[in-house]
C-alpha cells in the first residue's frame, strides 16, 4: 500500500480577504511559517516520507522544505501540482473580476465545472495534470509514504477523482491552510482515510 499525504500550503496573502491568487508567487505569511513547522512537526510525528513533491510556487516549495528538513529530504518540484491559472482573473478580487466578466465570476461559483475563466484553465485542465502528477509519484514510490505539496484548488479536484466525484462538487470540499489530507493507494483504487485534518495547527 502506498500512503499519500496531500498538504495546502501555510497561510498567504489574499486568503481573507479573498483574491484570485493562482500563479502569483506569494511568500508565506509569519502565520503561514509558523503552519508549516508545526505541519512539519505532525507529519514528522506520524510517518516517514520517501519523498516530499511541491508546485513550484514559492508558498508550496516553503512548506515542503520544512516538511522535508527531519528526514533530509529537498521537495521535488512538480508542474503538475502547481496553482489553477485564473488568467485575466490574476491578482483580482472577486467584486473586481465582476466588473468586467460578471457572468464568468457566477458561473465560477455556481458551477465550477462549466467556468471559462479568460485566458486561465478550466478545472478539466487542472483534473488532467493534477492527476498525471497522482499516477507518477505512486509509479514511483511503491509501497512507499509520499508527500504532495500544493494549493487548495490541485488539491479538491485531487480529493474529487479520489473519491470518484464530478468536479460539480469541487466547492463541496474545504482545504484550510496546512491541512493535511491522508490517502491510501490499493489494488481496488483510492481509500480516503482522511480529509483537512487541521487540529495540529492549534496555536499556530
């Protein structure tokens, strides 16, 4: 059985209030840093990693070296894993994307599935890398415990295909900060044995 721990980046700018980060290379809040060592600390506590693989935004590789620093382990880097592209949305917050693509904005929210956010990708787009991403690290690392470093859009549609769910549901699923998220990959497919465990952020 191959152990997958799915983990959010720490807290950044533009999480409350919300902007459309994506592919802006926002560093770690002090909060943020603070998520991480005591991520690190968890994870530390219960597993051991082969291998600890990032996006390469600045936010993740962050997170993912201090998950990887107790067993000496540097993140891999990994395009697959990297934040939705919100395109034209880039930087906006969602009232300032709203005044010039209103309908896009709703159909976003509403169903997220259907959402062509301009010159950005579609979840469809984020579901096809993300995955390919899930198939190689488990190619990889057989029977092995695997640590996948990413954002809260990467890391629902992973969660959505785990569990054998359209992406219509994609809202239906929260990542806080520096959750972490516990998979077990088997003969018979994906077990979800855990989702957003956050309780070792307490005082983070």
């Amino acid at each position: 059985m191959t152990t997958l721990l799915l983990v959010r980046h720490g807290h950044v700018e533009g999480i409350s209030p919300e902007r459309f980060r994506g592919r802006a290379d926002l560093a770690l809040t002090p909060q943020g840093r603070r998520q991480a060592e005591a991520t690190a600390r968890r994870i530390a506590e219960t597993w051991r990693p082969a291998a600890v693989y990032s996006s390469p935004m600045g936010r993740c590789l962050a997170t993912a070296s201090a998950i990887g620093s107790p067993f000496g382990l540097s993140p891999i880097t990994h395009a697959g894993l990297n934040d939705i592209d919100y395109g034209k949305w880039q930087g906006l917050a969602p009232d300032e994307a709203r005044q010039n693509w209103a309908e896009e904005v709703d159909i976003w929210y509403r169903h997220p599935d259907r959402a062509a956010i301009p010159e950005g990708e579609t979840l469809q787009d984020v579901l096809a890398r993300a995955t390919a991403a899930l198939r190689e690290v488990v190619r990889r690392h057989p029977g092995d415990t695997a640590v996948l470093v990413g954002h809260d859009s990467v890391n629902r549609v992973i969660l959505l295909h785990a569990l054998g769910l359209p992406l219509s549901r994609y809202w239906r699923i929260r990542q806080s900060p520096c959750a972490i998220n516990e998979i077990a990959v088997e003969a018979g497919g994906f077990v979800i044995v855990s989702v957003n465990q956050t309780d070792h952020l307490r005082g983070a």
